[in-house]
C-alpha cells in the first residue's frame, strides 16, 4: 500500500459512535496519558467544526507555535474534509500544492496531525489536533491513540 492508501484506510476505519463534549474530554485525557506513557510532550486539541475547543493540552515544552500549527492543521482538514496528512500526499500525488487551490501558507499546511472526527450517520464534525513531532510521527500519534480509545483493531500504520 502506498502511504495515500494507509490513510486512507486509515480514515475509512476510525469512525465514531457518537460524539459529544464529553467524549471530547475523555479522547483527550486518554491521548495526555498515552503521550506521559510514550514520553513525548505533545500539544493536543479537540475542535468542533464551528471551532470551539472541547479539548486543550499544552504540556512544557510546547508553546504558541504548536498552536499556530495547530491552527493551521485545523483549517486545512476542516475544508479539505479529510486528515491534514491525506490533503498533503493526495496533493504530492497530483503535483499541486496550497497555492494551486487558491490557499495560503498563513492560513493552512500540508503536513500531518490533523485528522477528521466522524460520525457514522452524521460525518465529519471536528478534529483532533496535536503538533510537536515530525508531522508524520504526529498524525501515526493521533492514529494510534483514536485506534485505542475506539477499539478498532488491525488499522494499518505507516512505516516510519
């Protein structure tokens, strides 16, 4: 499979139940205690589509540049509707980049950690958001933790 593939696949399988403010809250603490277990200090974020916050981590080490590329990561999987990642080598694969679609490096990033909050039933409605390391390692990160909170096992992962 090619890493497009993984992430998509990826995305197809990392569905929600539901989703609710709470849940937020329990994704989050549950993403905090797997960075402690892993070692890695990580900012992490849950949006909702409208852009409020139910979810915010910032642990030392990490400061507002995490929150600029966060921000980023967000606007880029909220209008591309799919993982910040996939929007990165979905548009490698074409030979285009920001500027083509009419975006701007400001404002959006082709990069990973930012990945969709679906639904099944209702679709896309936020995303979870972390930056500190390699954007790759960040997006296998956010995999990794929506994997284990939901249970779903045999998603594929790429090689890194």
């Amino acid at each position: 499979m090619t890493k497009l593939e993984i992430v998509e696949k990826q995305e197809e399988l990392l569905w929600f139940p539901h989703f609710t403010n709470d849940d937020g809250w329990e994704l989050g603490c549950y993403m905090v205690e797997e960075a402690r277990k892993q070692g890695i200090q990580i900012a992490m974020c849950i949006r909702l589509n409208n852009g409020y916050r139910v979810f915010q981590y910032g642990p030392c080490g990490t400061s507002i540049l995490n929150q600029a590329w966060m921000e980023r990561k967000y606007n880029t999987v909220k209008l591309m509707d799919r993982s910040s990642l996939r929007s990165l080598y979905a548009m490698e694969a074409k030979g285009q980049t920001l500027k083509d679609h009419g975006l701007t490096d400001e404002e959006y990033v082709l990069c990973g950690g930012g990945f969709p909050i679906r639904v099944r039933g209702v679709g896309n409605i936020g995303v979870v958001l972390v930056s500190a390391l390699p954007h790759e390692c960040d997006h296998e990160f956010i995999v990794g933790c929506l994997a284990g909170y939901l249970g779903v096992e045999n998603v594929p992962r790429l090689d890194l």
